[in-house]
C-alpha cells in the first residue's frame, strides 16, 4: 500500500511539473538552437528566456568575393562571442562561420555554443 501511494504521488508530481511548463524534473532543458538562411543568421539557447548582453571575443571577420559586373556571390562570416543573459547570470561562448552563396542561393554554416547550462559543445551545421 505505502508503494502504490508513493508512486501517486511521484505521478501527480510529473504532471505538475509538465503542467508548469518544466521539460525535466532538473528544469528546462538547454539547447542551441540557429536559423541560417541567405538573409539573416540567429543563434540561441532554447530554455534562456529575457535579454542578453554580448561581447566580442575576438574580432568579428567578413570576407567576400565579387563577381565581374561587381555583384557579391559570396559572404562569409567568422564569429567568436560571448552572451550573458541578464535573467538567469548564465554565460554562453558561440563560434562560428556562415557562408552565403548567392549565386547558388544556399548557405553553410557551423556554429558551437558552451556554456554554463551546457553539458558539453553543442553545434548547429548546415545539412
């Protein structure tokens, strides 16, 4: 009897959680997340909710090559910065290049965060 109402009690206890909005029993789960395409590129940590301050690491660099009328076919992006959200304290490090293509019109990029709430690297790369 005390096991059966042990395991009501655990039972109702998950439900609560989900109900709250909690992914684990530890808390939300910390993920990063990009969105790359030829127009824009964002990076973030699934689970971070407000704003964030961020700084650069080291210089951000942007080569690109111009085509015979002048027109840009390619962009690449290098960057290496670090993001701490203001509601939580935690601090993230992301790297990464995104490289655009216009003449193809596709994107490839590798992106890796670390952080506090990471469990290890995480990266995001082009399929």
């Amino acid at each position: 009897m005390k096991t059966l109402k042990s395991i009501m009690i655990f039972s109702i206890l998950i439900l609560a959680m989900s109900a709250c909005g909690s992914d684990t029993l530890l808390g939300p789960k910390y993920e990063l997340v990009c969105e790359v395409d030829t127009e824009s590129y964002k990076y973030w940590i699934e689970g971070e909710e407000g704003e964030f301050s961020e700084q650069n690491v080291s210089d951000m660099t942007r080569s690109q090559t111009f085509g015979p009328g002048g027109d840009i076919e390619n962009v690449e992006i290098e960057f290496d910065q670090k993001r701490t959200y203001s509601e939580s304290g935690n601090v993230y490090f992301f790297k990464g290049t995104v490289a655009v293509n216009f003449l193809q019109d596709t994107v490839s990029y590798e992106i890796t965060a670390t952080g506090d709430t990471l469990d290890g690297p995480q990266t995001c790369i082009s399929d």
